[in-house]
C-alpha cells in the first residue's frame, strides 16, 4: 500500500515514527484506527480489478487493512526487509510460514531451546502432517550442519533463548542454510530491530511476536513475518487471506503506538538489565546469572557483535542450593517476597515480570529433561521493566536475605 515518500536511509528510531500508510483526507498526525470489515468500492469495475489482484485497494479486512498495513510497513522498514505481513500472535506468524513453506516429507531444522509453543507446533503438530524435524543444540554451529539432509527446507533460530539467553550466530547460519538450499527463519522477539536485524545477516524471514517488545506496555497479542516480497505475497499472503489469521486493526493500532517508543525503552530496559545482572553476580545467594551483556556469558562478544553491543532486557539467574527441591524453595521464597514487581508469564512489558521456568513455561518436561535444557528448580527469569533499577534491587533483596 501506499507510504508518504520519506528520505532515504533513516535510523530504526525515525523509521518507527514515521513509516505509515499515506493520511486520510483529515491530515491527522497519529495514525489513524480503521476499525472497519468491510470497504465500500467506487464502482463495480474497480471493485473486479482489486478482486483480481489488478489494482491495489481494500475490499475485506480478511485481506487487508490500512491500520495493518501501516504496522507491516513500519515493521518491514525496521528490520530492512521488503515486506511484512501481520497476524494475530506470535505462534500464528510460526503457524503461517510454516504451513505456507512445507509439504509433507520436508525437513526442518531447530534449536532445542526454542519457544516451548513453536517446539510443539513443528515437532508434533507438523509432524503428523508428515513434515520431519530434528533438534540441535542452539550454539553448535556442527550439529545443525550435521542435521542438515536433502530434504531440509528451513532452519529456525531464535536468539537470544528462553530463559538462559543463549545466543546463536546468525550469519553461519544463513550460510549453511543457503548452502543447503534451505531458507534460515529468525524468531527476533527477544532482540527487537533496534538490537539485531537478521536480514541484513542473511536471514530471509524474520518472525515477530508483537505481544512482546513491540507493543512493549503489555496490551494486545500480535505477531508478524518479514520477508520479500516475493515471498510475501506469492507465499505467506494467500494462506494468511484463507487462513484467517490476520491481526486485529484495533490491536494493530495498539502495536504500531507502542513500536514509537521501541527504540529508548531497549535501550532504558537493556541498562537496567545490565545493572541488574551484574549486581546480581555480586550476591552471595546466586550462583550463575545468565544475560548476554556479561562478560561471563558463553556468546558474550557473539552477542556484542551482533546485537548492537546491547544484552537485551531479558536476564536468568540461579539460586545457590544444596537439592532440587531446596533450590525450588528458595526460588520460590524470592518470588513471593516481592512487592513492586509482578510474578507474571509474559515478556517484554513495561513492568518487570518475573518467571519461575521449571514450574510453568517448561513444567511439563520430566525432571531429566528439564536437567538436560538447563533449566533448575533454583532458576528464575527476570523481563526487565522501566522502574528504577534500586526499586527492583531492594524488591530481589526482600526474599534474598530473609532465605532460611
Ligand atoms: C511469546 C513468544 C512467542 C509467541 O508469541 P505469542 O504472541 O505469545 O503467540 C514466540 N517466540 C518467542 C521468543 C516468544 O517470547
């Protein structure tokens, strides 16, 4: 759809504030909300045209929608890709290229450490479709080489990883992928376009959940896919049309409002995180913090490197216990010490929101399987907010030095 013309080569900060779909005939200088199913056509010949795909025009928010198309389009110039297209959450953006992409007997290969949802959506929702996958470890660049066969279509990569931040390097990747004739795909929900853009690394589809940092305040459900245009429109468009899984206007609108700030709440999230990692190595009750911005960090000048020299806004650390179970304890003792922040299964909000992994986003594994990914009974993840970073300091220290 149609862009006010712009100059060329504008940062990701004025790019998330300016790119849109033209103004109405009113001029207004927020985006506009059209909240609107339908289109009234000019005349019944215009009409056939954008219903053969002649003539560029909205006939049925099913398939298109100006509010959304301003959110593809700002989305899009973000992460330096020709073209998006929005859906209602982040799995729904998994599910569409997905099933735009495969076939039955193709191959996908994925990080172990992926989004629990989308481990699921591949290796058993596709799976009984006759769609095959193999997991690797997320940082051993020989093992997803190794799981590469001739019939691999996509490799999958989301980095950094929840909850143990870890983080894949995404050039190799793109060039086994391309060397293999298969498409590398990138969940870049933890990193945002302000920290990391995958398609200028290689990538060629870049996956969003906008639930997270792009609304950022914590509101709607979104999520997108970046790609070419090509790829947009002959591939992900006519499944998202008959599919149905668009975005809301409405939750557009929220979303496109909310990336105008995404750009200094990174940078304000990511410092705070960074203060708050390296504070919480100092304490006698942690025993490991993982976040990208430490030096201790396996991947930490990978992460530097590749993430604009910023860690993120999401951090996990490890209580010092003897078993299991003193370890569960105590976790759980730090969680319900807390007064300011909000123990709360989501990411990417304004409010810290604090997780207990091994209990809820990866509770399901047996205890052996939770061992293998990492993932402790004394592990607790931290999604860094805007409060002051003291305030969420004093907040930890309730349950840190009241632990029996
Ligand atoms: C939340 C999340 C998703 C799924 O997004 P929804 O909007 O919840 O459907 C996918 N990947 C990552 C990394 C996420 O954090």
């Amino acid at each position: 759809m149609t862009q006010k013309s712009l100059p060329p080569d504008l940062h990701a900060d004025t790019l998330a504030v300016r790119v849109a779909v033209d103004r109405s005939q009113y001029g207004e200088n927020s985006e506009a909300l059209y909240l609107t199913s339908g289109y009234v056509q000019p005349s019944a010949e215009v009409s056939a045209r954008r219903f053969a795909g002649e003539e560029e025009g909205y006939t049925y928010t099913r398939s298109g929608n100006p509010t959304v198309s301003s959110f593809e389009m700002r989305l899009a110039a973000m992460e330096g890709s020709e073209a998006a297209l929005a859906t209602a959450t982040g799995m729904s953006a998994v599910l569409l290229m997905l099933f735009s992409l495969l076939k039955s007997g193709d191959h996908v290969v994925y990080s172990q450490s992926m989004f629990g949802s989308t481990i699921k959506l591949i290796g058993t929702e596709f799976a009984r479709f006759g769609v095959e996958s193999t997991v690797v470890p997320q940082t051993d660049l020989a093992a997803w080489q190794a799981a590469i066969r001739p019939n691999t279509k996509i490799l999958f990569a989301e980095t950094p990883t929840n909850p143990l931040t870890e983080v894949c390097d995404i050039a190799a990747l793109a060039d086994m992928a391309h060397n293999a004739g298969a498409l590398l795909a990138v969940d870049n929900c933890f990193a945002t376009p302000i920290l990391q853009r995958p398609i200028a690394l290689g990538a060629d589809i870049v996956m969003h959940s906008g639930t997270k940092y792009l609304d950022g305040q914590g509101r709607v459900m979104a999520g997108a896919l970046c790609a070419s245009e090509q790829m947009v429109n002959e591939k992900f468009m006519p499944v998202l049309r008959n599919g149905g899984m668009v975005l809301s206007p409405f939750n557009a609108w929220v979303v496109l409002k909310g990336m105008e700030t995404l750009g200094i709440r990174m940078r304000a999230q990511s410092a705070s995180a960074l203060a708050l990692a390296q504070w919480l190595e100092q304490q006698p009750q942690v025993a490991r913090v993982y976040y990208p911005g430490l030096p201790s960090h396996p991947q930490h000048a990978l992460s530097m490197q590749q993430m604009s020299g910023l860690g993120g806004a999401v951090l996990s650390f490890d209580m010092k216990a003897g078993t299991p179970q003193d370890a569960r304890l105590r976790a759980f003792h730090v969680l319900d010490s807390l007064q300011t922040l909000s123990l709360c299964t989501n990411l990417g909000d304004t409010k810290t929101l604090l997780t207990h992994p091994a209990s809820t986003s990866h509770g399901k594994l047996s205890e052996d399987q939770r061992q293998a990914a990492g993932i402790g009974q004394g592990l607790i993840r931290m999604a860094i907010g805007l409060e002051h970073p003291d305030d969420m300091k004093a907040d930890l220290l309730r349950g840190l030095d009241t632990l029996k």
